[in-house]
C-alpha cells in the first residue's frame, strides 16, 4: 500500500509539473515516459514519442544526433544545456534549458531530462539589457553635457582673466580654471575610454600634469615633466579628488619652485603596491620655507590637499630630500567591480 501510495504521488507530481519530462532507457535510448508539459512543448503526441530513441525526435537531435553521441550523455551520467533553441512541430523555435540525470530506478539505471521553458526569462533579460543600454546612454550624455558646461566655464574666466591688469587676480583665475580643467580632463578621458565608472589613473595623471606644465610654460620660462606612471585603473570618484590633490601639488611647484624663470623637473611617480596607491610629487627647485608643516598650512591648496586626501581614506605627508619638495598621498586602491 505504501508503495501504491508513492507511486501514485510520483506519478501526480510527473504529470503536473510545469517543466518537461523524459524517460529514457539508459541502454537504447528508447523514450519510455513523456509528461504532458513537454508534449504541449513540442507539439509531438504520446504515440509520436513513446518507442522512439531521443534522436528520432526532431526537436532533440541537436542533443543526440546518433547513438554514439547517446553513449557518450550516458557516460558522463549528467548533461546540462544553458540555453538550447528547440524546433518544435510548428516550426517554432522554443529556447530551452536542458538537464540530463542518470539515477537508479528498482535496481535499473535510467534516463531523466528536464526541459524547461525559458523563453519568459529571456524577455525579461532583454528588457534589461535594453533598460540598461538606455542608461548608459544617458550617462555619456550627460558626461558630454558636463564636459561642454565645463568648458564653457574656462572660457568665460579666461575672458576675465584677460581683461584683468591685476597679477594676483590673473593668478587666481588661473588656479581656478585649472582646478576645472582637471575635472574636464577626467571627463575628456571617460568618453575617450568608453566608460562610466572606471578610468587608468595613469593616463589621466600623464594628460593632466601636461597641461598644467604646458599652461605655465613660455619662452623663457621651461619646466622638464618627469613620469613615473604604473597602470592603475581606478574609481572614477577617486580619480576626482585625486587629479584634484595633484593639480594643487604640481600648480604649486610650478609658481613658488621655480622663480625668476629658472628652469628644473617636476617628477611624477604612481605605484601600486600591496593594496595601496602611492603617488609622488617632487620637484628640485627652491624647496619649501624654513620651519613648513604640512598640518600647519593656511593656504587654499594645502588646505584642499587634506581635505581631498582624507575624503579617499588617504594619508598626505612632506618627505625629508635634499634639494626641493616633495609629497606623498597613500590612499586604499579601491576597483569598481
């Protein structure tokens, strides 16, 4: 009775469920069972199935186009098909997964392919590669529209800039738009990367530190760039602050390091070591003011340097040298994923 009674809920739970069923006979791969989902599925009646070696079936015979190719699914006992385009009766093409499972019944080995229906699944990531798509799409135009904004800004206190007769306000001006152009530069590079939220730190530092020398540059006035650059790819939240912190260290080398148009180095050096980013600026000019504490700075830049440095978890310090200036920033790398 007790056997009756499991039979019975085997054969309840065969016939109801909402994947398909085969039973295969594990030594000629004969079809000996088929549940009425799967019949649906494929448009095939239970005489049409029943009798038949799975590669008979047309809808299978992708799986196991031969005998050979049976012994081989029988060999390894479990087969498993992510994605499988399934023909129909109709001729509709139907995607399926498909699992396969050799298991012992009363003392015999047989044959248990699930097919499941996944074609709803599929819509579904579809949608969201298309919702996706969208905002990616959206995200570049809005970095496009930023880096426009941005330069339109640098124009504007250009405009200002020369129409000041004023050395401390030209100065000013000149910081500030190079405090923008370090952020357009990060968006200038996102486009040219194709991304939105990753960028090589490296590459950003050899734009950015370029331009600021070349902004500074002039006739008399010539300032050797020294890069010392491993790859980084970096968070792109990050990279902000930190093209930030280094437009201040090397703005400041190239105005206080440097008087009366001598010439030097500013030397740039970016490791990735264990599971920090160490970045370097040095320069062999003038060197810093008797008695300078990083801690102690009130000027603007210093200011902004820690304030950036402490923003990423990061430490920035003065280091001991011989000649000139030079600072570290030590921050946590941090990967998107």
């Amino acid at each position: 009775e007790s056997i009756k009674n499991s039979e019975l809920r085997y054969r309840r739970l065969f016939e109801s469920a909402q994947d398909g069923i085969l039973i295969l006979d594990v030594d000629n791969g004969k079809i000996t069972d088929v549940n009425p989902y799967l019949m649906d599925l494929i448009g095939y009646t239970y005489a049409e199935i029943i009798g038949k070696s799975l590669w008979e079936i047309s809808p299978f015979q992708d799986i196991v186009e031969n005998k050979a190719k049976f012994l081989e699914l029988r060999q390894k006992e479990y087969v498993h098909y992510e994605n499988l385009p399934l023909l129909n009766k109709t001729g509709k093409v139907i995607h399926v997964e498909f699992v396969s499972n050799v298991y012992l019944v009363n003392e015999s080995k047989v044959i248990q392919c699930n097919i499941r229906d996944i074609e709803k699944r599929k819509k579904l990531e579809a949608a969201r590669e298309i919702v996706l798509e969208g905002k990616v799409t959206l995200l570049r135009e809005l970095k496009h529209r930023i880096k426009n904004s941005l330069a339109i800004i640098v124009g504007l206190i250009n405009m200002e800039s020369n129409r000041s007769s004023d050395p401390v306000i030209k100065e000013t001006l000149l910081k500030i738009r190079n405090r923008i152009n370090s952020i357009s530069n990060l968006y200038n590079l996102l486009n040219s990367m194709n991304t939105v939220d990753e960028i090589q730190l490296d590459q950003y530092i050899e734009k950015m530190s370029g331009l600021l020398v070349q902004s500074y540059s002039n006739e008399n006035y010539k300032i050797n760039l020294e890069l010392h650059l491993d790859k980084v790819p970096i968070d792109v939240d990050i990279a902000l602050s930190v093209g930030l912190i280094l437009n201040e260290l090397v703005t400041n080398a190239l105005i206080h390091a440097f008087p009366d148009d001598r010439s030097g180095s500013v030397r740039i050096a970016l490791k990735h070591k264990n599971n920090d980013v160490i970045i370097e600026v040095s320069d062999d000019g003038i060197g810093l003011p008797p008695g300078f504490r990083v801690d102690d700075s009130e000027g603007l830049g210093m200011k902004l340097v820690r304030m950036l440095s402490e923003q990423i978890q990061g430490s920035f310090e003065k280091i001991a040298c011989d000649k000139g200036a030079q600072f570290r920033i030590k921050f946590p790398f941090v990967r998107t994923i």
